[in-house]
C-alpha cells in the first residue's frame, strides 16, 4: 500500500492547527467579545449621542445666529435710545416687525426671542406682539418670581449673559438664555426661551447636565438622587470641558458634546456595563469545546477530499514495479507536469510562427464580427475554445505625456503579446486597444493584463474592462460588445481595477440612481408647479426599473425615497395633502405597497395633482398679490412714490419687486404709475377744465410740471392744456 507524504503533512497540520486555533480562540474571543460588548454599547451611544449633538449645535447656530441678528439690528436700538413716546412707539413697531422677520423663517428649530428693558415701565416685544413685563412673565415664560427678580438685580450689576433653567416635576422643561445689551442711552434684555426638545430631543429620561467652563447651567432633572450623581461628575474632574469624547467615573461612563456656537458642554450621565462568568461560558467556553471536535472532524473531510485527485492522478503516474512504500506526490506531479508544459510551448511556438499573419487578419475580423465565414479561416475552426476581450484605455494624468508615448505603450503591449499565443492584440482608436484572450479562467486572464501593463509609467493611468469567457471564436464580436459596455463604468473604479460584467451587474442590481441633484430639481418643480417634474419623475423610472435588474430591497429603498420626497413637498408647502389636493394620502399604505404593480401609477398620479394644486395655489396667490399691489398704486399715486417704497411696504427687495410687478402684471411700475396718474388727471380736468396745470401736476403725484406735461403728452398725444381747451369746445358745442 503506498502512502503519500503530502497526505501524511496534511493530516498532522490540520490536527496542530485545530488544536491552536481552539486554544486562542478560548482566550482570545473571549477578551475580544467582553470589550467588543462595551465597544458595541459604547458605540451606540455615541451614535444616538452625536446624533442629539448635531440637533443641539443647529440649533444653538440658528438661535445664535438669529439673536446677533436682532442685538445688531439699529431698530432695537432706536428703540431703546427713545425719548419721546412719540419716538418710542414707533421704534417699537420697527422693533417688533424686524423680531417678526428674523424670527420667523422655515427653520424647524423652536425657540422664542423677545426684548426688554431694564427699567419697570417699558413693555417687552416678543413674537406675539407687545405686552407687559408682569403678562410677559406670567404667560409667555415658566419663570418663577424668585428667578425674575435675580436676573433683574443681576443685570443691574453684571453684563453678559445669564442661564435660568425651569423645570416640571423635577424634569428639565426650558433653558432661558438671558443676554444684556448696552446701547448709548439704555439697557436692553434680550431673552432667548429654549425648550428641552429643541436641545435635548423628544426622549425624557436622559440623564445629563448642561455646564460650562465655570458651573453646571442646568440639570436634566432635580431630584437629590440624580442631582448628587451630577454634581460628583462635574466636580470630580475640573477640567471636564476639556476633557476626552468619553470616559469612565465609578460606574458611569460619561458622554461629552461641546457647542462650538457657545461656551456650552453637555455631559450625558449613562451606567457602566460589565461582562459576568456565566456568560464567558455560555458563548465562550463551550462552544469553543464543540468547535474543536467539529474542526477535527471536518478536517478529516477536507483532507479525503483534497487528496482524492491527487491520488488518482498519482496512480496513474507511479510505476507498477516501485518498491518505495512512501512516495513524494508533488515530485512526481511537477515531473510531467514540466514535461507538459514543455510540448505545449513547442506546440505553441511552431502554431504561432505559420500563422501569425493570417490569425492577425483572423482576429480582427473576429472583433468587429465581419468575414468570419470566410473559408481561408477554416483552419482556426478546428477545435471550439474559450475567449474573452479586454480593452485598454490610456488616460494620462499629466500634460507632458504626448500621443506619441501613448503609441509606444501600446506598442510595448503589442510586443509582449507576440510571445504568447493565447494574445491577440488589436489596435482600436490612439488610445485604446483591445486584447483577445484565450482562457478558461477570468482570474488568468486578469493576470495577463497585469503581466503587460506592469511596466508602464505611473502617470499613466489605465481604464481596462474585460468581458466574461464564452465558448467558440463567434462569440468574440459578443465578448468585444461586452467588454465595451463595461468600459462605460470606468470612472466607478480605481485606476487599477480591471472591471468585470460581474462587477457591473452587481452595481446595477445593488443600488438605486437617485442622486441628490435629481431629488432637489425633482422637489423645487413640483414647489413651482413645473411639468418638467413629470419628466423628472418618468426619467427616473425608466433608469431604476427598466434599464437595472434592482434586487427586491433596492427595489423598496428606491421607491421609499420617492414617497419620502413627496412627504418633504407637503412639508416645503406647509400644507397637508388633503388641503391641496382635496384629499387624503395613505402615507402607511403606499409604503406598505412598494412592490405592487400600480404604485408607480400611483405616484405619478400625487405629482400631477401636486402639480395642480401649486398652479391653482400659486395663481390664487399671484391675483392677490397684483391686486394688492395695485390697491397701494392707487392709494399713493397723488405722493411721491417710487419702485423702493412699494418694495418696502410688501418687505421685498427693489429688484424682486420689480421683475414679480412685472410677471404679474405685464406692465413695469412706472408705466402702470404713470397710466394710472394720466388717468387721474384727465378726471381733476373734466371736473374743472380751468384748473392749472401746477396744480394738477402736483395732486396727481409730480413734482415738476415739466415732467407731468412729458408723460401727459406721451400717454394722451396732447398736452394738458390742449386736452382742456378740446374738452371746453366739445362742452360749448353741446
């Protein structure tokens, strides 16, 4: 009976390294799952704690943003500078209008603004309008009486900022972030009311506190318990604000988040986890026991399995009158296999030097699909074989590199390719070649290409794409389509990725086209009621459903992202469904309908009522506005209006006011202004034809009687006083 070495060594090393691998595994994995438990906690809380962490910085940077704004803006402090009641009230007005415009915006972050002085008489402007400090306090804020007072004496000491937290039922309920202001005559207040949710999110059983670099602002809740746990964390570590994301305390572990708007630090309070003994034997100890009899035992299996074509190959080879008991396999396997591989290069060599000439023609026709019925090819046809094409794109990644050096690496390839008969080389454009190869194996031929292209400058970038393998040289025009077809997805990859259909067909499969661009223009023409939303929508369709092959999940994922647009189109609105469509939309069961036949039905069918609601929302709106519009033209003609005030009055810049009067009208301001003045005049004269024309220039809104002439002559083809002398002959007639 022979017995192989190589069985023998195969045996012994999977015996040893099952052994091992068990006995590491029992120290290793169990370190790695107890810290891998606290990483996996950890993590998870730095994720929901980043999360709340962004919340909080947007909206501490809108808040922020929205109070400099208004301790910039001059109408505070006119207001605060007043003098008169006069005076007073009406910087008051301007106050609260620029609070208003500030305050009031898109932003989803919930905060109040108001302003107030330090004295006892004057009122506060919040966003509801102005009231009294007493009502104030009473109604718009949970301040309590003790509080109230505090930051009134405060003030009149210090300056600066000052933070007074409320709370209900011993939980966190609003931060007041009080700021004082000094202008040249008074003292203004500026107090921010923050509630919990716009910090802190919806969830109430956070434990945390709110500190800065001199003191705790706020706990996230009173009572002594948690209190006493909050106050250990921030005095037993002085320089807390300073210190890592995380870390450990006892038994909490303590999440930090800075704002970086404002000298604020939240320290989230959460308990420490540990690892027990029970658990290290349960998922440790004895599953590590049964690994190592099932390695055993399937390393059995393996080794039978390996050895059973080298045993039959083996007996075929070992000579029948050997004595040797113990033979060396691999010897004998790499004796012939030298030998074969000796003829198959003889064979090769003796192939390529008779019919090199005419397997360049052969090849070519081969690529482009033409003459490849012709009989002088008959003797390619002998025996069927396996092929694919590769193409390769030069793309330099520097100026100086010319034409001329792409020529001459493409020739350096079409050199190497001549030593080998398996390679054809095929020249396809200045840039790019093509490479037929002959192979059984796609990992073969990949290492050819890199075999070829190793030597090539560095600056020089390579896009090559290779088709999968196909039986027969009439499918090479096929594997030529293919290889073209993946060469579209160049730019996908690294420089040295050689692309595969394999690869292709994955990302097609594997992810939705829904680029962020597409969903912004999708969203802002359905806001403006553009049908070019409909060719954004069927567009997108014809991409993800009927030029991919989406897996069920992409499939669901794509057609969730379309309903969630929908959904920010009614919240761009801000109206719900059934007030624009004049229904209602089951949200729930177009998710819960993502692979029905209908659903794309379904949603085109909501744009294009989106569609038409926003045109018939947008006209009504338009109408409205024009008129109003109008109506102040009317009201102001006789003064001396310009584009500026009527631009002041609808609070929109001068230009905008222009090109929307315009829009809406067809007319500029001026012409309609003049029209309108003419129109007035002509009236002012029929009632008293011997009015002056100084007068008359002046009632209906010019300055210069001059102009008024110009412009009355211009719209009537007369002067005034024609028009008045033509008017007293008509009258003298009758």
């Amino acid at each position: 009976m022979l017995i192989g070495k190589y069985k023998k060594r195969l045996y012994k090393t999977f015996i040893i390294i099952s052994i091992i691998l068990v006995l590491v595994l029992m120290i290793t994995i169990g370190v790695s799952f107890s810290i891998n438990q606290k990483n996996q906690y950890i993590s998870t809380q730095q994720q929901a704690i980043s999360t709340q962490a962004n919340m909080a910085q947007l909206s501490m940077m809108v808040i922020n943003n929205a109070l400099n704004d208004i301790v910039q803006n001059p109408a505070f402090e006119e207001w605060s500078n007043a003098k008169t009641n006069a005076e007073y009230y009406h910087a008051s007005t301007k106050a609260y209008n620029q609070l208003q415009k500030i305050t009031t915006n898109l932003s989803p972050i919930d905060y109040e603004i108001a302003a107030t002085k330090l004295d006892e008489t004057s009122f506060v402007i919040s966003l509801y309008g102005t009231i009294s400090k007493k009502m104030f306090f009473d109604t718009e804020t949970t301040l309590n009486p003790q509080q109230i007072s505090y930051m009134f004496d405060y003030f009149q000491k210090n300056t600066g900022s000052l933070i007074l937290p409320t709370y209900s039922e011993n939980q966190l309920k609003e931060i007041y972030y009080i700021l004082k202001r000094k202008y040249a005559q008074n003292d203004m207040v500026y107090i921010v009311k923050i509630p919990y949710h716009t910090l802190f999110g919806s969830t109430n059983n956070q434990h945390f506190i709110l500190f800065n670099s001199n003191q705790i602002l706020a706990y996230s809740s009173i009572d002594p318990k948690q209190k006493k746990i909050a106050n250990d964390v921030y005095y037993a570590n002085p320089n807390l604000q300073n210190a890592d994301y995380y870390f450990k305390m006892q038994n909490k572990i303590i999440f930090l988040s800075k704002l970086e708007d404002i000298d604020w630090s939240i320290a989230y309070i959460y308990e420490n986890t540990g690892f027990q003994a029970l658990q290290f034997l349960i998922y440790i100890v004895l599953p590590s026991i049964f690994l190592l009899l099932l390695t055993l035992l399937i390393s059995k299996m393996i080794i039978e399995r390996l050895y059973k074509p080298v045993k039959e190959v083996i007996s075929d080879i070992v000579p029948e009158n050997t004595k040797d008991p113990i033979i060396d396999e691999f010897q004998l396997l790499k004796q012939n296999t030298n030998q074969i591989k000796i003829l198959s290069q003889q064979l090769q060599a003796a192939i390529a030097e008779k019919n090199v000439l005419l397997s360049q023609h052969f090849y070519r026709d081969l690529l482009y699909g033409t003459n490849i019925n012709s009989t002088v090819y008959d003797q390619f046809r002998i025996k069927p074989k396996n092929y694919c094409v590769a193409l390769i794109e030069f793309q330099s990644n520097i100026d100086e590199i010319s034409d001329n050096e792409i020529f001459l690496y493409k020739n350096h390839i079409y050199s190497s390719t001549q030593e080998y008969d398996h390679l054809q080389y095929i020249n396809i454009s200045y840039n790019t070649c093509a490479l037929i190869i002959q192979t059984d194996r796609l990992s073969d031929a990949k290492e050819c290409i890199f075999f070829l292209t190793q030597d090539l400058d560095e600056n020089m970038e390579l896009k090559i794409s290779i088709s999968d393998i196909k039986l027969g040289i009439d499918k090479i025009h096929e594997c030529f389509k293919e290889a073209l077809k993946i060469l579209e997805y160049k730019y996908l990859y690294g420089k040295s990725e050689i692309l595969t259909m394999q690869q292709v067909a994955d990302l097609v499969a594997t992810t939705y086209y829904y680029p962020l661009l597409t969903e912004s223009r999708l969203i802002q023409s359905m806001l403006e009621g553009k049908n070019s939303a409909i060719d954004i929508f069927n567009e997108l369709i014809r991409e993800n459903i009927q030029y991919r092959n989406l897996a069920p999940d992409t499939l669901k994922n794509f057609i969730f992202a379309l309903i969630g647009t929908l959904n920010r189109v009614f919240q761009e609105l801000k109206i719900t469904p059934e007030e624009l469509l004049d229904r209602d939309i089951d949200f729930d069961n177009l998710y819960n309908s993502w692979n029905d036949v209908s659903i794309v039905a379904k949603l085109k069918e909501i744009i294009q009522g989106i569609l038409k609601g926003v045109t018939a929302k947008n006209k009504n709106m338009d109408d409205e506005l024009l008129s109003d519009m109008l109506q102040y033209i009317y009201d102001n003609y006789s003064d001396d209006i310009m584009l500026n005030d009527m631009a002041d009055q609808f609070n929109i810049s001068p230009k905008y006011c222009s090109a929307l009067f315009k829009k809406l009208s067809g007319d500029t301001f001026k012409n309609v202004l003049n029209k309108h003045r003419i129109d007035k005049a002509k009236e002012f004269i029929e009632k008293n034809p011997e009015i002056k024309v100084t007068d008359l220039s002046t009632m209906v809104g010019f300055n210069s009687s001059n102009s008024f002439i110009r412009v009355f002559s211009k719209y009537t083809g007369v002067t005034p006083k024609a028009f008045a002398d033509k008017l007293k002959e008509e009258r003298d007639l009758t």
